[in-house]
C-alpha cells in the first residue's frame, strides 16, 4: 500500500457565498492529490503519458462528513492499494 498526503489551502475561488467548498471542486483536489502522489514516487504526469500509460478515472466516490472553508488548509491523502511500481 502507498498512501502520500498534500496540503492546499482553500482560497476563495473554489467557495460559495457561505465561504464553503463547492462539492464541483473536490475532483480537483483528487487531481491534485493524484499528481502530487505520480511525483512523489519519482515521475511527472507528463512523463508518464510519455511512456504511453494513461489513467483515466472511472468512478469516483465521495462523502462528505464536514465542509471545507475558505483560507482551511486541507489535506489530500492518495491510497494505492494495489499497485507495481515502474522502475525509472
């Protein structure tokens, strides 16, 4: 298992007029999360489009236990739960 974490600061773009996470923008922090985690282990995404390996999303879940705010700092954590690692 492969678990990395990111922190973001939420900034006012992403908020309603409550000052709360609009529920559109959690993808993005998926991506974010997902990016973070390709590099973290020793590539960029566009090395790895490079190499001819793509990796859509097919589905994605979400529940929502507490909303994020503007100026919170948030933390995406990635899990791999199965995975090989492709030796650079």
């Amino acid at each position: 298992m492969f678990i990395t974490e990111t922190q973001i600061r939420v900034h006012y773009a992403l908020t309603d007029q409550m000052g709360v996470v609009y529920y559109g923008h959690y993808a993005q922090f998926y991506e974010i999360g997902r990016t973070e985690a390709i590099r973290q282990i020793g590539f960029t995404y566009k090395e790895i489009e490079a190499l001819g390996i793509i990796m859509p999303v097919v589905e994605i879940h979400s529940k929502f236990l507490k909303p994020a705010k503007y100026d919170d700092l948030i933390t995406i954590k990635p899990l791999l739960k199965n995975y090989q690692w492709i030796i650079k």
